[in-house]
C-alpha cells in the first residue's frame, strides 16, 4: 500500500529530502548543506556532482532513518533552485563546468549586449526583463568559454539543464531530459504563451535547441527513479517558488505568496492572464497539470534570508541565524541605520545589475544591536517594494486586488519580529501557515495528485491551516518615514559597480 509521497527541495544552499503522509504531515526531514564557489567578485558556482550527491544521501538517509520501504512511496516530487545553469556530456554524463547560480553576475556584459535589439522582445516574449539572473545568458557563456561544447551540443551531445533537468537525468539513469513550464520559463529563452522555446533568442544567444530538454506541465510523469530496487514515478517538478505557491494553495487568482528563503520572492496567480508588468515585476508561469495554464506575477529580491548568513558567517556579529531575532528586539529601532544588502545586484523592482551593498546612517553610537536590526528590516523594506510594485500593476491592468493579506513560507517566516515589521511596513495581514515547508509540500502534492496519491486540489486545500496573523500596527507617519529612508539608502547603491 502506497503511503508516502517524497519530496526533493534541492535549494541555493543545501539539499533537503521531506516525506510526508496521506494527511500532508510532514514524517521526516533530512538536509545536507553543500559548498558555495566563489571563484570572482559577483561569480558564484556549485558543483553539480555535489548538487546530485547531497541530495541523494538525503533522500537515502530519509528512507533509512523513517523505516520505511520505498515500496510504500507513491511518488517523487522534485522542487529546486531556478535558473541555475548546468551543461554536461550525455556519453559521460559528468559535467563540461560547475553550474553557474542563478545569484551569479557574470554574464551582465552578454545581457548589456541584448538590451538595445531584444529587450522588448525578451519581455513580450518571456516575460521577464533582460537580466544576469536568467539562465539563457549563463548558457551561452559555458558555451563560449568551454571549446567544442557548441559544436557538440549542436549535435545532441552536450545537454543542458536546470538542476531539476539534472537531477531526473540522473534518477532516471539517463532516460529522460526534461523540464517543467515553471523552470523554462526562468530561462529567458521560453516563450510563455507558446509554452515552446524561442528561435529568435535561442538564435540571439547562439544556443542550439538540440540541447535543450522537453518541457511538460508540473504536474507529470517525468520519469522513474529506481529506490531500493523500486521503480517510483517522478510525478511532480516545479521551481521552487512556484512550488511553494502552489504548496500555499493560491490555486485562485488573486492570491499571493512570499517565500523567505535565501532570497525573496513574492508571487501571485493571475489566473489565465498573463499580465505585463509595468513596475518591474516579472510575468511568470505558475505550477499546473495541462497545458491551460495559469501564469502569476513574480517580484524577486536576491539577498533575503542571505543577509543574516553573512552576518554570521562574514560579519561574524552574530553566531547562529536564529540570534538576529533576539538582538534585534534589544534596541527601539535601528537608530537611524539601514542596511542594503545589494551583495550580487538589486532585483525587481530596481533590476540594477551594478547596484552593491551599503550601510548608511552609522553613527558614533551605532550598535552591533543596531546594525543586526537593519540586517533584518532590509528584508522586509525590499518585500514591502515588491508589494507595492504589485499592487500598482493590478490597479493598471484592472483586476481589483489591494494585496491586503500575503501567505508566507520559509526560513525567515519563523522570525516573529520580521514577520510583525513586515506587516507593519507594508499595511497588510501576514498569514503564517502551519505546515511553513510549503515549497517540498508544494512539490509533493504535484506529485500525489498526479499519481492519484490525493484526489484533487480540494484535498488539498481543505487541509491547509493558518498558523498566526500578523496585523499592521505601526502608525502611519512613522511608516512613511522609514520608507522614505528606505528608499533614500537604496539610492546610495545604484550603479556602483557600473565600471
């Protein structure tokens, strides 16, 4: 008798492996971090094989210490980090070099290069904005860089992949090379109302189509990965935040998400229309199961959660992340300081390629308290732009949303102190689940529902609680003052690194 359906949250960190039961319960969680490569300013890289084997010890370790038998799994949902970029040899398959992250700054040159031909293209087309983060840039520079790898893919014999791509090729023992409508929609070379991939941009970027994966609904089969001598369907493949979207059950348009994880994204399901967005935001395709799809607008902030990290672990102000919670509730405010973690560039609404982190308003009686406080309400101040960049698109596009209530998930969602000035900064209800693991939750219902796991999205839905509502509190002249200064420090680093 199937009575598991598990989970692979491959993230920009660490790789996790989450089982849960029929009741969506979460049964076990196995996470193994695995190594951030740095080889320049603004490069950032992972190792593939490192990618593969750290998110298969977790799935193995899981199923070990659970005692459970993969006869009783009824199915693999697969969630991951999008747009980062690997390329590897289909006779070997080792990969041709490291994948490039989706954090990574490298190929702004190729992007600038785009901008004046295809820039109105790439956006009416993929609905994203010409940007370093996509993966379609990254894809050319391996080509560029590593000799005879065009050539080679031009004849099917170099393949590329998101890590979801690469993760089922490998499960599969090399049967299948394929994507979801979520992850090709991250490439920039994907065109989201076609739901095929773009010869305009493919021909742009000089990528020859013979490399790149089939592409299915998130909701499919995708393949088999054979555990413990069990052959069991990979039914569910979705980017991360559209997997936690769905995991949030914004199945209605209208509904909204934000995840706090390494970054923040914050994404809401506009049903069957694809709306262009006119204040930075990106038009994006949401998680589904055919090819009447749902789209969503996304706003994207690069360092969220990575900002209390780097305190930690750069800084070194702080020894354990959970510790900014309780430095920050020392001081009343951040006395005057704030904090721009524009560490590789700033996302939507700015989508400044050259922006840098910068901290201003330090004084002579500036505290670590003080600074570790700014850390924090940097988070939340570049949510609260993304809220209000969505809301100003709804209001020109006439769906009438004034984004009063946001569902939020991720690490970082666990910090009350966060989650009460990220209600307060941006006048809205901030709704906490209590299954907060909603990216893998969101993979695995993909997955159970297709595999006939759960019956259908009403299942799912009538299990999904609240945990606690944040409510607005903060007056508003103090609040127009903060953004006011919010605002004036983002200023300071635009453009720093444009040289």
């Amino acid at each position: 008798m199937k009575k598991y359906v598990i989970s692979l949250d491959q993230g920009t960190t660490s790789s996790r492996a989450i089982l849960f039961d029929k009741e969506q319960k979460i049964i076990g969680v196995e996470q193994k971090e695995f190594k951030q490569i740095y080889p320049r300013e603004g490069w950032v890289e992972h190792d593939p094989m490192e990618i593969y084997s750290s998110q298969f010890s977790v799935m193995t370790d899981l199923i070990v210490k659970t005692k459970i038998r993969a006869a009783e799994i009824a199915a693999v949902g697969i969630t991951n980090q999008r747009e980062t970029t690997i390329l590897w040899d289909k006779n070997t398959g080792l990969p041709i070099y490291n994948a490039i992250v989706w954090q990574c700054r490298r190929t702004s040159g190729i992007v600038d290069s785009l901008k004046n031909e295809y820039a109105d293209h790439i956006t009416k087309t993929t609905g994203l904005v010409p940007d370093a983060y996509f993966s379609g840039t990254k894809i050319k520079w391996i080509l560029d860089k590593i000799e005879g790898a065009r050539e080679r893919a031009k004849k099917g014999e170099i393949l590329f992949g998101t890590v979801d791509t690469w993760l089922i090729w490998i499960l599969s023992g090399g049967k299948a090379h394929v994507t979801d409508y979520t992850n090709a929609s991250r490439t920039m070379i994907f065109d989201i109302h076609k739901l095929d991939w773009d010869d305009t941009l493919l021909a742009a970027l000089d990528i020859p189509r013979e490399m790149l994966p089939q592409v299915l609904p998130s909701g499919s089969i995708f393949g088999s990965a054979i555990i413990d001598g069990e052959e069991i369907p990979i039914a569910g493949n979705a980017g991360d935040q559209q997997a936690a979207l769905f995991g949030q059950c914004c199945f209605e348009k209208g509904e909204a998400k934000c995840t706090y994880g390494t970054g923040c994204f914050l994404l809401m399901n506009t049903g069957t229309q694809a709306v262009e967005s006119k204040n930075g935001l990106l038009t994006t395709i949401a998680a589904g199961f055919d090819k009447n799809v749902q789209y969503a607008l996304e706003g994207s902030v690069f360092t969220g959660g990575a900002v209390i990290q780097w305190l930690r672990d750069e800084m070194r102000i702080i020894t354990d992340s959970a510790d900014s919670e309780f430095f920050a509730g020392k001081v009343e405010d951040t006395g005057g300081v704030y904090l721009v973690p524009a560490f590789t560039g700033l996302g939507a609404p700015y989508w400044d390629m050259y922006a840098r982190g910068c901290i201003v308003g330090i004084t002579r009686g500036t505290k670590r308290a003080h600074i570790i406080r700014a850390a924090q309400e940097s988070i939340a101040y570049q949510v609260m732009d993304l809220l209000e960049a969505m809301r100003n698109d709804l209001s020109e596009s006439g769906i009438k949303n004034t984004m009063n209530e946001l569902k939020v998930d991720g690490g970082a969602s666990r910090d009350k102190f966060l989650m009460q000035f990220q209600s307060d900064i941006t006048r809205a209800e901030i709704i906490r689940p209590q299954v907060r693991e909603t990216t893998a939750l969101g993979a695995a219902c993909l997955a159970g529902i297709t595999a006939g796991f759960w019956k259908n999205l009403d299942e799912i839905k009538n299990r999904w609680q609240k945990d606690i509502i944040f409510a607005p509190r903060m007056p508003a002249e103090k609040r127009e003052t903060l953004v006011k200064n919010w605002h004036k420090a983002v200023d300071r680093s635009r453009n720093w690194a444009e040289d």
